[in-house]
C-alpha cells in the first residue's frame, strides 16, 4: 500500500536520475542496484505537519544497495517498513528490518542498507520538538538529560503497533480530507497525537518521567509490575486484588509506593490509562464507531459515567471528541 499519494515530490526509473535527486532530497550518497536486474522505480512522497515531516518512499521490487553518511542534524527518523525488508548497519548496529521490525534512526549516524522490494513510510522529527512537547506533557521542568530511544521498532509490541497505526491514520489524514480542507487546528491535534503516542508507548530515556515517576526517586519492582500490568491489561477490567498479587505485594504497601511515585492510587492510574486509550480511538474513530462502542472496549460499562470522567479528564466530552474525527 501506498501513502501520501497527494503529495509525491519525486519519481523516476532512471537509475543516475534517482542517484542525483536523492543524494539533495534523503542525504543518500550511494544508490546501486545489486543484480542482473538493473532497472529502479524509485518514488518519494513527503508532506508537513507544522515541524515534522512525513516521509513515504519506495525503491521499486529489485534489490539495492544505499548508503547514507552522518548528518549534521538532532534529527530522528521513525521508520517503519511498509513492504519488503532490508539488511541495515546503522552505526554500530546491525538488524533485518522488516514489516515485523523497524528503525529509528539517529540522523548523525551513518547507515548502510541492502533492500529487497522496500519500501518505508517514516516521520521526522528534531529532538528538541521532542523535548519540548515531553515539557509540556509533564508540565514541569524536569526534563535536562538527553533524550534516547532505542534503534528497533518492535511491531510485536502492542504499542509499537499503535504508533504505527497512528502514523498511518496521520498520513491518510493529510492524503484524504486536508487535501482539500486545511484545518489547523486538526493538524495540530494530529501533531500532537503522533508526538504523544511516540513518547508515550515507545521505550525512552523520558519513559519513567512521562509515566509519572518524579525524578531521582527509584521505582520500587513490584510498582514497575503493576504499571506494566496496568499498561498491558488496560482495555480489561482490573480489579485491585489481581493487581496486588501480579506485583507481589500487600494492598498497602502497594498504594502507599504507587502514591509516592505516581501521587494517586494504582486504580486512579489505571482509569486515566484507560481514559488515555478511548480518547485516542475517539480521535482515530472510524465510521460506525460510537462512544459507547470505545467505552466498552476500554472497560467503561456505563456510557454516563464514562463521560463524565472523560470530560473532567480533557475538559470536553467524548462526544465533541468524536465529532472532531476526520
């Protein structure tokens, strides 16, 4: 499948063509094709939202060959591969990049790839854009230490999936109705939504300020385990007692460690957890959603409740949220 169809910025089959354009528009100084097989199709579509870029790009169904040197940028690019594989060394890091597992990739280290039949559809993002937007998510001014993802985009992970998903959603966002109908203040909430899910659900240096954790104070194992418990069982009901046995804890040791890291109840977490998560899908709601239908997938039985606690967590209720979908 292709992405920002609408938004394509170069195409060729022509192989010295490719090389030129492509060393200006991706930094990519070598492209060789590997093979008897010499021809290339080479398409690159690129589209902005405010400060980041969203990139799609696809290399035809032969196998090559590209090298990309350091640049000097805070740039990180999200990459996850939409078709084919690759064999990348990025830096020192060397991984088979697949629909099954990504990259991100730091832009001031060098990458060497072998491509078979690929394609990639990524965003870039400056670090500080990053930053700022983890700032505002803690609201404090906690956040001095440089901030570090890891190279590998697990699509095994639940929550890689959703980034994924959201990445996507975005791309046909601005592919379908902002094509025509350019909406600022949707384009920021997409923004927005991208940068939170990205800093949320992808494992990084920020993860345990993000997740609440004041900073210096170690996170005692068993609440580590009941916040993954909370994270991975969130579209469940959970109740206090199998959250208290899975960490291996009493009750009151329990709410007294997840009060002093988190400054509530472990219950009190899970609900704005689970709040998080319908508001989320309300944002990305599909035709034939409905509040109910998301409130019962994230384990609120009843609707009124559901949005009352909603609207006193984002200060609208779930249904202005739903009516804002594209």
């Amino acid at each position: 499948m292709s992405y920002l169809l609408n938004h394509q910025v170069f195409a060729s089959q022509d192989l010295h063509q490719a090389r030129d354009v492509l060393s200006h528009l991706n930094s990519i100084d070598a492209l060789d094709v590997i093979g008897t097989n010499r021809d290339v199709d080479v398409a690159i579509h690129f589209a902005e939202l405010a400060d980041i870029g969203l990139i799609y790009a696809s290399f035809g169904t032969g196998r090559i060959h590209i090298k990309t040197p350091s640049i000097d940028e805070e740039d990180l690019f999200f990459m996850f591969v939409t078709g084919g594989s690759a064999q990348v060394r990025h830096g020192e890091h060397e991984c088979n990049i697949s629909p099954d597992l990504g990259l991100i990739r730091n832009m001031r280290v060098p990458l060497s790839a072998t491509e078979d039949n690929f394609s990639t559809l990524g965003t870039q993002l400056s670090i500080s854009v990053l930053r700022a937007h983890a700032q505002a998510l803690t609201g404090q001014d906690i956040i001095h230490n440089d901030l570090v993802f890891g190279p590998e985009l697990d699509l095994k992970r639940p929550e890689t999936q959703h980034v994924r998903n959201t990445l996507q959603y975005v791309a046909n966002a601005l592919d379908g109705p902002l094509t025509q109908f350019d909406n600022s203040q949707i384009r920021s909430e997409l923004r927005d939504m991208l940068l939170t899910n990205i800093l949320m659900l992808l494992p990084n240096s920020y993860s345990d300020v993000l997740n609440g954790k004041p900073a210096g104070v170690a996170m005692p194992h068993y609440v580590k385990r009941a916040r993954d418990y909370i994270h991975a069982h969130a579209a469940q009901s959970i109740g206090l007692q199998e959250l208290v046995a899975y960490a291996g804890c009493s009750y009151r040791t329990l709410q007294s460690a997840f009060g002093e890291a988190f400054g509530m109840a472990p219950m009190a977490y899970a609900r704005i957890v689970r709040l998080t998560g319908a508001h989320n899908d309300l944002l990305t709601a599909q035709q034939g959603d409905t509040v109910a239908t998301i409130a019962r997938k994230w384990g609120f039985g009843h609707v009124g409740r559901f949005s009352g606690m909603y609207a006193r967590q984002f200060g609208v209720v779930p249904s202005e949220t739903l009516r804002r979908r594209l």
